[in-house]
C-alpha cells in the first residue's frame, strides 16, 4: 500500500516537473494586468464565468483599463446528430460560437476574433428529465470551453502586441479620417448645378 502510495505520488511530482496540467487545473499566465469586460448580454453565464477566470488570472477587471474585452455575439446551434430505428433523434450536437473584439484607445477595435465548442448529447424520450439535465450539463460544459479558449487567445497579447495594435489602429482611424475629410472638401469645392427649367 505504501508502494503503491510513493510511486503515485512520484509520478504526480515527475509529470508536474515536465509541465504537465490536467485540462482545466492550471491557472492561465496573462501578461495583461488590468482589462475592461462587456457583454452584449452583461448578466450571461459566460461573462460572468470569464470574469471569475480573468480574475483568477489576476487580471483586475475595471472601466478604467487601457483595454477592454468585448463580448459581442453568443450563439448557440442544436441539431440532430443521429437517428434511432423508429426514425426518433437519438443523439444532439450543440454548438456555441462566441464572438468578440479587443477594443484600445477612442474606442478603436484592436482585434476581433471568434471561438466556437461543440459537444454531443443523448436524447432519451423514455427519460425525459435526465435528457433534460444532460443537455444542461453540455451547455455548461461548452460554456467552460468557450472560456477557456478566450483565456488561451489573450495569453497570447502581451503589452507590446496590444500597444502594435493600438498603432496600426490608430493609423487607419487617421487615414480614413484624412480620405473623409478630402472626400467633403471635394464635394464642398464641386459647383452645384442648377435645377433645369422646363418651358
């Protein structure tokens, strides 16, 4: 029993000193410190779950960062995967896309991105309540996932990066800018003609 004891525990300490996490342990290493946090729908399970995992990142979550997390777009797609002998659904696949968008300085969109999870469940219609509640349990899974993957991309941005974005943002915002304010001058400068009198 001691044996047995030791070599689980010597495996558990070998694997995490090659870095290994069970999917979902591990907290994430976010360079950004401080970031904004909207929804489209600002009382929904997923921001309010993202809020938790940024915040367990230590990313503090308030109006006055620099940068801000726009969730803009959830959808969710239910349809039939399989099909039982009597021509009943037997099996679902749901689908969750979430839509988003790191917003910088005046409001300008830095990166606009999507991530999507998709999971199957059983439909049993001599148990109603239990298919009920399985498919309950996949939306919170594929909300969890959904999470996670937004998580993974913004690992990804480090001050520099947001700061390069925060740049090339700019930069367009001024030449379209210039291109509207040519664009009203030319128009302003472009004699008007005269409406025609018929006879």
């Amino acid at each position: 029993m001691i044996k047995r004891n030791l070599l689980v525990m010597g495996l558990a300490v070998l694997l995490s000193a090659c870095g290994f996490q069970l999917r979902g342990t591990g907290t994430n290493q976010l360079t950004i410190t401080e970031l904004g946090l909207s929804a489209r729908d600002a009382y929904g399970q997923t921001v309010r779950d993202l809020r938790l995992a940024l915040e367990g990142s230590g990313v503090k979550i308030t109006d006055a960062a620099p940068y801000k997390l726009v969730l803009n777009n959830e959808q969710e797609n239910q349809r039939a995967a399989s099909y039982t002998g009597t021509g009943s659904t037997a099996e679902y696949e749901l689908t969750k896309v979430l839509n988003y968008q790191i917003k910088g300085d005046n409001n300008l969109v830095l990166l606009e991105n999507k991530v999507e999870a998709r999971k199957f469940f059983m439909q049993d219609s001599g148990n109603i309540a239990g298919s009920t509640q399985e498919a309950s349990m996949v939306r919170k899974e594929l909300d969890r996932d959904l999470v996670q993957q937004v998580l993974l991309r913004l690992e990804q941005l480090t001050p520099a990066r947001l700061a390069e974005l925060q740049a090339l943002a700019d930069e367009k915002a001024r030449a379209e800018a210039a291109a509207l304010e040519a664009q009203q001058k030319a128009e302003a400068e472009t004699p008007q003609q005269s409406p025609l009198e018929l006879p």
